[in-house]
C-alpha cells in the first residue's frame, strides 16, 4: 500500500492547473480528465494516460443563447453521444437529432461524428456513417468563430488523419477504398500547415500504414509549412523523409526510397508509351520536357534527403545518415561531425574510419567556426582515446590538411625542474634531528622541516613552541609505535618518487620490487 502524501498541493494550484488544461483544449468546463492531468503535474508518482479525443458532455450552455437554441445544443450532444457509444443501430435517431447539417454536424471541437469513429477505430460505425452520407474529406475548421473548442492540434484534420494518427489500419484501408484524399486536407497547389497522414505514418514507424498510403499515391516530399514562419527545420519544412529520419525508423525510410524510386520508373516509362508513334521531332521535344522536370524531381528530392540527413544526425542515428550518404548527398561539416561524435559515444570504430575517411569530400566553403571549436577537439579526444594505427593515421592526415602546408615549427622539449626532497634518514636520526618527541618515557627523533610539511597538526604544535636548538615535546596519547609505522610510509612514499622520477628518463624499475 503506497503511503500518502506528506504534503499535499493547495487547493489554489489544483484549480490553477486544471483551469490551464481546461484552457488549452478551449473548453467551457473542468472536467474529471483535467483534474487527472493536474494530479499528473503536481503529485509525485501518479501517472495518466494522455487526454484522448472524444466527444464532450455539454454540461453547460451560454446564457447569451434563446431557449431554442440552448435546447438544440443540447440534442446535438445527445446525438454525438449516441454515435460514440458504438451502437450502429441508434445511427439514424441520432442523425436526427444532430441539426441541419445532419450527419456532417460539427461539435464544439470541429469535428464529426465520422471523425470520432475514426478516433475509436470502430470500423462497423465508419462504414454505417459512409453509406448514410457522411463528408469523407470533411476538414477540422481552423477558425474557432463557429466552433470555439477547436483543439489547435487537430486543425485541418480529415478523417483519415484521425484514423492513421491512431494506427487503425483497417479504417484506413475503408477510407482509401471509398475514395478518401490520401494527402488529408492538402489541396493541389496549396501551402501545407498540417502534417499529412503519410507523414504521421511515417513519424510513428507504422510500417503497414506507410506501405498502404505510398500504394495510394501518397507523396513523401510534401512538408508542413510553419504558420508563424519559424521552424527547427533548416530549410522550414519536415516532410516525411524527415520525419523517418528523425524518429529512426530506418525500415520506413527505406520504404519511402524505394517507393519513390519505382514512381520514377514508372513514369519515364509511361512517357515513353506517349513518344511512341510521333515523328523524331516531337520525341526528342517529349525527352527534353522529361529531364528537365527529372532534374527539377532531382533538385527536390536532393533537398529533402540533406534535410533527412541533417534531422538523423541531430538526433543520433547514424545508420540512416550512412544510407543516404551512400544515396550521393555529400556531407555538410555539422551532419559529418555530428555523425562522428555518435559513433564515438558508441564506439563504433569501422564507421569512425568511414567517416574520417569521408572527410575530404567535405566542401572548403563548409569549414565554419565549428570545425575549430567542436570538431579539433573531438578529434583530439578520438585520437587519444583510440589504439587503432587505421583511425590514427587518419587523424593525422586530416589534422595535416587543417595546417595546411606550412613547415612545423620546432618543438622544444620542456624538462621538468627538479624539487628538492629531503633524505628519508632525517627521520629518528639523534645527529640530524632538531626536534625530540618522548612517547612512553622513548625519545623519538625528528626534524622540523618534515614535521611543517607532514601535516597541519604537527605544524600547530611547533609554531607555539620557543626556537631552541633541541625542542623536547611529551606526547602522551599516542603510542610508540605509531611514531615508527610513520617513519615506514615515509621511507616508502620517498622510494615510490624516486622511482616515479627514474621511469620518467627511460627507466625501467619495477614498481612492486620499489615498495
């Protein structure tokens, strides 16, 4: 039985953190979900799931709305509610009870009641909702004039974003079969704010998903644009090359390569089907449209796969950055030591040669500040932590490329100043001694230069005593004994210097045979 807390949040913080949740779903209403997502924030070890989308209770209406109004807010919830409770047989009484607009009805939330089902993954329902009418492109408005509760994740929305952002692959192939645009709410030639749902397949790693969506036409160049103009992304947008990048799905990038590969077959093919029969003139005009837009399809995909290639390297997966740098796409200086400094951390040592290796294929104009400020001292690190002669012999020449051809200067050898010790035999020595202890009625002798240095102890205890030439001090409570294991660690720690000392001009003495 877990114990509970010794302190417990005040009752100002719970409202405040549950009105905060409240808000950010644009909702009129706390409900028991945004007290669970407080106890998440404010009480150690209490966890929930995340808030899921689903259809919500009207507990209240606004006093600004007539009786007839509020009275139709209130079927249309009892509508929504019998259409999510899963029951295919209620889905004609509660279209009735929806409004106007009828089965493509919109909630608070800007969503239909197809949405919803698409959420649940309630095939049987999708189905009842398609054959009754139900819009299959229908869109999440972004304005939240008519609809005020609009989540701001789910704006532009379809249906079929809904049912691949949560992995319900038989929904998705209902969709898709009934004619469902496989780019979401992306209309041809339009700017995309909204990730379409090839790229939420594509971030998840749902490998089915992205197969079944690359069949339908999906295209993995598109990208989200960025409302507000800013954008983690160097070139401002994530498509879904990225996106597998980014997340390491490596299988789904591969998937994504060759997919896009056999379009391209396809179509020079296709084009050729369209050449035949036309007079050489009309088939060499047909040719040149056809490298020209390969090479604009090249310039794009080109783009895309340094973007892939800079959002797999940030986030540490080597492996992808080596596929597409095995594509052609030549290195930037960030990409390459970023790649450098994971396999460093992993000790990766075959893609570390590969990688220093490539080092030279870096463009000139790629040498930045970083080179100098992250890269030499990672190199450095690799050097002096590396045994192998491969890795080694790479360094240098990458470090003789950095110097450039310049002659190296003269190195001279700094030597070590020698520090004056004293002899071990100053220790119970009469002749040499300036210092005489008495411990159990036994003189011990000592010098005062090692006692100062010997330890903040005996150093206090000589300074309050008068100069003399032979300073005799009693010790009573410490033993005999313990004065001559001191002379023994002394003598050692002396031999164990000497020997540190010998080994650093060429020597060669054992250490164990020094102590």
């Amino acid at each position: 039985m877990r114990k509970p807390f010794l302190v417990l949040p005040p009752l100002m913080e719970w409202i405040r953190v549950a009105v905060a949740h409240t808000e950010h779903r644009r909702s009129f209403s706390v409900d028991s979900d945004d007290v669970r997502q407080a106890a998440r924030l404010l009480l150690p070890g209490v966890d929930c799931e995340p808030r899921q989308i689903k259809a919500e209770d009207c507990f209240c209406a606004t006093r600004k709305l007539d009786a007839a109004s509020t009275e139709a807010k209130f079927l249309q919830d009892l509508g929504f509610r019998m259409l999510n409770c899963g029951r295919t047989d209620l889905v004609k009484q509660a279209v009735n009870l929806l409004g106007p607009d009828g089965i493509n009805s919109m909630s608070e939330q800007g969503m239909t009641p197809l949405m919803y089902a698409c959420v649940r993954g309630d095939e049987a329902m999708v189905q009842m909702l398609l054959d009754a009418g139900a819009d299959i492109n229908s869109e999440v408005p972004s304005t939240v004039n008519k609809h005020p509760s609009v989540y701001p994740e789910t704006r532009q929305g379809t249906p079929l974003t809904f049912a691949v952002l949560h992995g319900h692959v038989p929904v998705v192939q209902l969709l898709l079969d009934n004619r469902a645009n496989v780019e979401g709410a992306l209309q041809d030639g339009a700017e995309n704010y909204t990730e379409t749902p090839l790229q939420l397949a594509s971030a998840a790693g749902n490998f089915e998903l992205v197969s079944l969506l690359l069949e339908r036409g999906a295209d993995p160049m598109i990208g989200t644009m960025c409302r507000n103009g800013i954008s983690s992304a160097p070139l401002g947008d994530m498509n879904s090359y990225s996106l597998a990048a980014a997340h390491g799905h490596r299988n789904v990038f591969r998937k994504l390569l060759s997919q896009s590969e056999k379009e391209k077959g396809d179509v020079l093919s296709l084009e050729e089907i369209l050449a035949e029969g036309s007079d050489p003139g009309e088939k060499r005009l047909a040719l040149q449209a056809n490298s020209g837009g390969t090479l604009r399809t090249g310039k794009a995909k080109l783009r895309a796969l340094r973007e892939a290639m800079y959002h797999s390297a940030e986030h540490g997966h080597v492996d992808i950055t080596i596929d597409i740098r095995s594509l052609g796409v030549p290195w930037t200086l960030h990409t390459w030591l970023e790649s450098l400094r994971t396999c460093f951390i992993q000790h990766r040592r075959p893609l570390i040669q590969g990688l220093l290796k490539d080092f030279s294929c870096i463009q000139e104009e790629e040498y930045t500040e970083e080179l100098i400020t992250h890269g030499l001292p990672l190199m450095f690190q690799i050097l002096r932590t590396s045994k192998n002669e491969v890795i080694s012999q790479q360094l240098s020449v990458i470090f003789t490329q950095c110097y450039g051809p310049f002659p190296i200067p003269k190195l001279t050898e700094i030597k070590k100043k020698q520090t004056s010790r004293l002899d071990p035999h100053f220790l119970n020595n009469k002749e040499m001694s300036d210092v005489t202890f008495l411990v159990e009625g036994k003189p011990f002798y000592a010098h005062k230069v090692l006692l100062f240095t010997a330890s903040p102890r005996f150093k206090s205890l000589l300074q309050n005593r008068p100069a003399a030439e032979n300073t005799c001090i009693e010790i009573s409570h410490v033993k005999y004994n313990i004065f001559h294991v001191r002379h023994f660690l002394f003598c050692l720690l002396h031999r164990v210097l000497a020997h540190t000392q010998h080994r650093s001009y060429g020597g060669k003495t054992d250490l164990t045979k020094a102590c």
